[in-house]
C-alpha cells in the first residue's frame, strides 16, 4: 500500500514526496500550449493584473510560479501544524495531501489568481491563531484582516473569507469589539489604498468598482467534468466527509487550542464550499483555498483512525486518481 512510506519524517519520505510533486505536475509542461485563458486572465484584480502584464501571456513562467507557490503552500502546511500542534503528530502528510489535491484539475495548473490568495489566507490562518490568550488587544486580528484583503486583490473572492477574522475572534477571545473594529479596518485598508492609487493616478474609480463587481459576482461558465474528474471529485469529496467525522467524534479528546484550531479549519471549508454553490463567480479554482482544510482533515483521519486497512486502500486510490487524472488530461 502507498500510505506507510508517506507516514514517516525522514529524508526518504521527502523524496516520495518530490516524486509525487513531479508526477502530478508533469502533464502541465507536457501540453503547455493546451492551457487557455480563464476569466481572470481577461479582467484580473489589480494585483494579479501587475503579475500578468508582467510575464505576458507566455503560459510557461506562470507555471513555475504556480509551481513554486504551491511548493510554499506545502511548507507552510508543514509549518503550521509544527507550531500549532494541533494534529498531535510531526508529519509531512498536509504537504503532500496539498500536492496531490493540486492534481485534481490539470487545466488550472497555471498561474491563477487563487494560488496567491491561498499563500495569504495561510498566513492569516496562522496570525489568527497566534492571538490565542494573548492579553490585551490582540493586533494579529488586525494582520489578519490586511492579509486577506491584500489577496482579494489578487482573487476576489478571498474576501468571503474576512468572516474568517470574525469567527477568530468568537473562538479565540471574549468578544473585543475593538478587536472586531481593527480586523474590520485591516480588511478595507488594502481597498482604500487601492481607491487612492487609482485617484491620484487620474484613472477612472468607476473602471475599479466594475472590475471588482465583475470578479465577485458575474456568472464566468461552470467548469466541465470530465469521467475521471468527477469520480474523482466525488471519491475526495467522500474521503473528506469520512475524516470530518472521525474528527468531530474525536474532538472532546483534544486540547483546547487544538480543538479551536480544527474549528477554524471547518468554517473555511464552510465558507468555501458555500462560496462554490452560492456564488456564480466562483469555480474550481477554490480547490486551492478549500484545499487547506481537507489537507488536515484528511491527515488527521490517516494518523489517528484504528482500522490501518481501509486508510490505506482509501489513500491508494485516492492517489491512483489523480494520477489518472493527469494521464487523461495528456490524452
């Protein structure tokens, strides 16, 4: 079975991992004139606009960068379960689960606005946490705030996710409403600076707000499953529902920080799965967003279920499919 090697810290798991990086990957430099142009390529957020105009419309170099991005976005999965601790165990499983679920749609492979909002919403996931008995005011909700505005302007639905610092503060803390002003401010900063770069540069704010308007609410086409994909979709999404509830039977067990932690991870899957059904805008580039959450749910249920079996053919197939999937997609 494939989940044992994964399961282990050492230099050998790493280089599992590494391989398994490549191998998901591979097909989106082998069909790189395949890729085409998603709605955010032709009306991006300001920020993604600078890094687009920038590298031009050669796919090549926003693969990398995607590449890279999603390398840090697996570091940083690491990372935070090191110094939350809220898996109760060292393991490379977050990493490598991120990898694999970035394998599920070869076609957004490339660089994408969503890639970047999830490196931002990370470290505002972590900033969130770090409030966690902080006496006094606890300005971590304020670079919470600042942090998911800033990557809205790079994909604009990540400001759904400024409900996020609200419900930090509900499970964190005792209802600041000072705390509660700051994130709210933090959130808007990156718009009001936004608004007055525009202003004192004599472009048109109006432009700005359609802009905005255009990638938060007009309907961009839904994305076409293929056979593969959806059983796929639906195999991980049966996986995620089997390890969220072997979570919350577990959840009582955990200590406190842990369990607010978990907490926090459920209500961004929450709020991009309701974002999905919800919002006509939004497609499955918010793999990269919901991604995080069904990383350590899915970690979690292979760490600590008692069955060894059904972990194992769970995750071997899992990881089987998307392989396929990269497979299909060369065809």
């Amino acid at each position: 079975m494939l989940l044992r090697p994964f399961k282990g810290t050492g230099p050998g798991t790493i280089f599992l991992i590494i391989v398994s990086f490549l191998l998901v990957w591979v097909s989106a430099f082998i069909k790189i004139k395949g890729h085409f142009s998603l709605y955010f390529d032709l009306n991006p957020m300001p920020l993604y606009s600078i890094i687009s105009s920038l590298i031009g419309t050669n796919p090549f170099p926003g693969i990398v960068i995607t590449l890279v991005l999603v390398s840090l976005m697996a570091f940083m999965m690491v990372s935070l379960n090191t110094n939350l601790f809220f898996i109760n165990e060292r393991t490379f499983l977050p990493a490598l689960i991120y990898i694999l679920l970035s394998g599920l749609f070869p076609q957004y492979q490339l660089m994408n606005p969503a890639v970047f909002a999830a490196v931002f919403l990370m470290i505002a996931i972590r900033r969130i946490m770090e409030a966690y008995r902080i006496p006094g005011t606890a300005y971590n909700f304020f670079d919470a705030g600042i942090l998911i505005g800033i990557g809205s302007l790079f994909y604009a639905n990540l400001i759904w996710f400024g409900l996020l610092v609200i419900i930090g503060i509900a499970l964190l803390r005792t209802g600041n409403l000072k705390e509660i002003a700051i994130s709210i401010i933090g959130l808007v900063t990156p718009y009001l600076l936004t608004f007055a770069i525009y202003y004192v540069s004599g472009r048109n704010l109006k432009d700005l707000w359609s802009l905005i308007g255009y990638n938060l609410f007009d309907n961009h086409g839904d994305y076409v499953f293929n056979k593969i994909t959806t059983v796929a979709v639906l195999f991980t999404g049966l996986g995620t529902l089997v390890s969220m509830a072997h979570l919350f039977m577990l959840m009582n067990t955990k200590k406190i920080k842990a369990r607010k932690t978990f907490s926090l991870l459920s209500w961004i899957f929450f709020i991009a799965t309701g974002a999905y059904i919800l919002i006509p805008s939004v497609s499955v580039e918010m793999v990269w967003i919901i991604g995080i959450p069904v990383s350590y749910f899915m970690t979690h249920y292979f760490v600590f279920v008692k069955k060894r079996l059904v972990p194992e053919i769970f995750f071997s197939l899992f990881f089987i499919l998307i392989l396929l999937i990269q497979v299909w997609y060369l065809r």
